[in-house]
C-alpha cells in the first residue's frame, strides 16, 4: 500500500484555512474519492510527494511542463532574471522576445498582450470581440472550459440554442443570457443559433481540440464551418488555444486545422510553469486596446521578467527539430499499449491523442463527439483505475474530465512501466466487473 500519513496531514492542515485545502477545485481528488497527494518536487517526468511516494507524472501541472519538472536550461534562466529582481511593472526586452517567438509559431497573432493567466486571457478576448463588433452576445461550446470567467462559466439552458444559465452562484443571470452554449460538434445548431441571432454574435469561443472535458477532437468540418460562419455574419473567431497552444503541435490547433482565428488566447506552455497567459490576434482589433484604443486591458504582474523567460526557453527548446514528432510517437507507443491491454480484458476503453496530449474513456463508444458522450462514460470504473494507478506510481488526472499530458522528458522505461501497471490494473477491474 502506498504510503500518505504525511499528505493526510498536510491536507487536514490546510483545509483549516484554504476552502477544500485546495486552491483550484480538481486537486482535492474529490471526483475519484481520494485525497490529494501533497508534493515536494519534481524532476523530469517524475514527482515526489510529502511521503516519499515516487510518481510518473501525466498531469505536468495541467499542462505547462511541457520539457518534464525543473528543466535545467528554463530554471537557469529564471534564476538568471531574477537576480535582477523579480517584477518593476515597466517594459523589459523579454517581453518583446517572447511575443516575437509567439508570433513566430501563430503568425495570426500579430499583435499580442501579455497577462497573469489563462482565464485574464480569455475574459479580455471577449471583452475584446465585443469591443470592437459593438454586440453582446457570444456562443461557447458545452464541456469546453476558459477560466473561471463570468461570462464564460455557462451552462446549456434547456433545449438547443437557448440562453445559457450560470454554472456558479454568483454569477448574474443578466450576463448569461448573452452566451449561447451549444454542442460541440454540431453544425446544425451552431448555423441555427447564427440565423436566429444575425448581427448579434460578438464572436465564438472554442478550445478547438477540447482538452477540459477530457480530450475530444473536433470534426474537420465543424471546425471549418465555424470559420465560414464567422465571416458570414462578422463575428470573430476565438480560438482558446491555452491548452492546445504548441501542445498539440508548435502552432497549436490552427496550425492542425490551417484555421486562422482573429484572436488567439495561450497560456500554460508559454509560460514554462510560471503564471501567464496571452491574447492577441488581428492587429486591426489589437490596436482597440488600451492605450492605443479604447478597450480596457492592464496588469501589474503582466508580462512579468520570471515568466517571461521561462516562457522563452521553454519554446526555444521545444522548437527543436521533431520535438512534437518525437513527443507523439512516444504517446502513441502509451496509448495504443493501453488500449491493447484494456482489450485483452475486455474493459470498454477508447482513446483520443494528438502531439503530446491525451484522453482515455471508460465507454464501448468510440467515436467521442461532445461532452455528452463524456458523461456518459462509466465513471466508477475510471475511479477504480485511477486508484489503482496512483497506487502503482502512476500519476493521472484525478477527473475523467481532463486531458492527460506527457513531457519530452517520458522515456519508453517511463511509457513501459506505465502499460505494465495499467495491464495490471485492467486485471483487477476485468475481476471486479466479472464478479458483478
Ligand atoms: C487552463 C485553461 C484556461 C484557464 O487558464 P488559467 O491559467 O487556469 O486561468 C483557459 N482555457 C483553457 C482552454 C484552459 O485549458
């Protein structure tokens, strides 16, 4: 049995003073009815935690750490800046360098702004498309997730294309009611609500691989028509690309899908593990922010050194030759491992993966197209699996409503003692279920 006295503790502790003792939701471990792991450190592809306990890390902290934990070159770097201190609210060099390196890789980001976050990014985006269209409304997708902003945290009312509710307390009905959540996927609703709403749409948002309800791919002609509608109707064209942003290739999904959005939200990867985000897109919008133009946009950490030059190296490296073809082979050698195992017993199991991001489904269904097929995979036999991973050192996302991620730090000794583990487990679930 994997020891946790000491995760157990740390976790009694600061449940006493942060709300779940957790400062984002999903690390409580409360949807596999598990406690979280408290971690020390990290190295590579792996993490250890308060007990010693020593993990194959799928996670890579949501996302960022797209070279492994502690990567010499990036903490050089960061050490390097910092000496010099570690924030002045004035313009540097590095940001400058970065934003070059972004649009380098997102030639349809001309212009771009720094922030603090993923959810910073994507709240100015919208406030952007609705600035400079001069409408309110905007349409999201069901099971795509960018940031706790109020605006974007929707759920679909009843029926297709009606106005969203609010998926928080807090949030007022009088600002959902301009987000038209649809499903992921669907064409037919998506030109529906266009009609219906000629002239209204500010824009779209759409992670265009989604990544937060687990990982489900976009079809090619949804994904087009989405454009084409947009210009139809003068809506922009969103692409949340915070996750997928050289994850699923060093241009993200637009690079994939040859799809040039207006405006482009990163984050995660770009800032190397420390805490950004990015918007930016045409520089006929870009140029409506403030002080240029009249849309307000500021930060008093954006664009700070620290991050900045974590972001730098970590793309510097990255966009080395056949790093994502590298990275992908690598996780198609997991993947295709796992599911060759899921199927010697006969557990339901499909699987979704693109550059070095991944999602497995507990489901005989294996076409994923929405968030409805999500839910409606077996949940209490991915509780079962994770916990039996957990316990055998491998660490995945404690949700079936996340992606996975591998880092170019995974060796095959790492993705073979993963399938080895997870055969095991199957093993245990084929008896579980057979005993049913
Ligand atoms: C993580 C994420 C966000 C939010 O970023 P934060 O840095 O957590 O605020 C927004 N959009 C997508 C697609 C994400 O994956």
């Amino acid at each position: 049995m994997r020891k946790n006295n000491n995760s157990k503790k740390a976790f009694l502790d600061s449940s006493k003073i942060i709300p779940g003792g957790v400062n984002s939701p999903v690390r409580a471990f409360k949807s596999v009815n598990s406690l979280p792991v408290f971690i020390k450190k990290g190295k590579g592809a792996y993490i250890y935690d308060l007990d010693d306990n020593k993990y194959i890390d799928y996670i890579g902290s949501w996302g960022p750490m797209i070279l492994g934990h502690a990567n010499e070159t990036v903490i050089k770097s960061i050490e390097k800046v910092i000496k010099n201190s570690t924030s002045f609210g004035a313009p540097t060099l590095l940001e400058t360098k970065l934003a070059k390196l972004i649009k380098k890789n997102f030639p349809s980001m001309e212009k771009m702004r720094m922030t603090s976050s993923g959810t910073e990014a994507t709240m100015s985006a919208i406030r952007l498309a609705r600035g400079v269209t001069n409408r309110d409304k905007i349409i999201k997708f069901e099971g795509c997730y960018h940031g706790h902003v109020d605006s974007l945290l929707v759920k679909a009312g009843s029926g297709s294309a009606t106005f969203g509710v609010p998926s928080s307390p807090g949030i007022p009905k009088d600002l959902t009611k301009h987000t038209f959540t649809l499903k992921y996927n669907n064409i037919d609703d998506l030109e529906k609500c266009f009609i219906k709403n000629a002239n209204k749409i500010a824009c779209v948002i759409i992670e265009p691989i989604a990544g937060n309800m687990n990982c489900v791919i976009p079809n090619k002609k949804f994904i087009k028509k989405i454009r084409t509608l947009c210009n139809k109707y003068n809506s922009l064209l969103i692409f949340d690309e915070v996750m997928t942003g050289f994850r699923v290739a060093k241009g993200g999904a637009q690079e994939i899908y040859k799809i040039k959005p207006d405006i482009t939200t990163l984050g995660k990867i770009v800032g190397g593990g420390m805490p950004v985000g990015v918007f930016g897109g045409k520089k006929k919008y870009m140029d409506q922010v403030s002080p240029v133009g009249p849309i307000y946009h500021a930060g008093t950490l954006s664009g700070n050194p620290a991050a900045m030059s974590a972001g730098i190296k970590t793309i510097e490296i990255l966009s080395r030759k056949n790093f994502h073809k590298n990275l992908e082979k690598k996780l198609s050698i997991l993947m295709l491992g796992l599911k060759k195992s899921a199927d010697k017993y006969n557990i339901p199991f499909q699987i979704n993966y693109v550059g070095g991001m991944f999602g497995f489904f507990f489901t005989e269904k294996n076409n994923i197209e929405n968030f409805e097929d999500v839910n409606n995979c077996n949940d209490k036999i991915f509780q079962i699996f994770f916990n039996l991973m957990l316990g055998k050192g491998i660490y995945f996302a404690p949700s079936s409503f996340e992606a996975g991620f591998i880092s170019s730090s995974h060796t095959m000794k790492d993705i073979n003692l993963t399938i080895k583990a997870a055969e095991e487990s199957f093993k245990i679930l084929s008896n579980y279920l057979n005993s049913k």
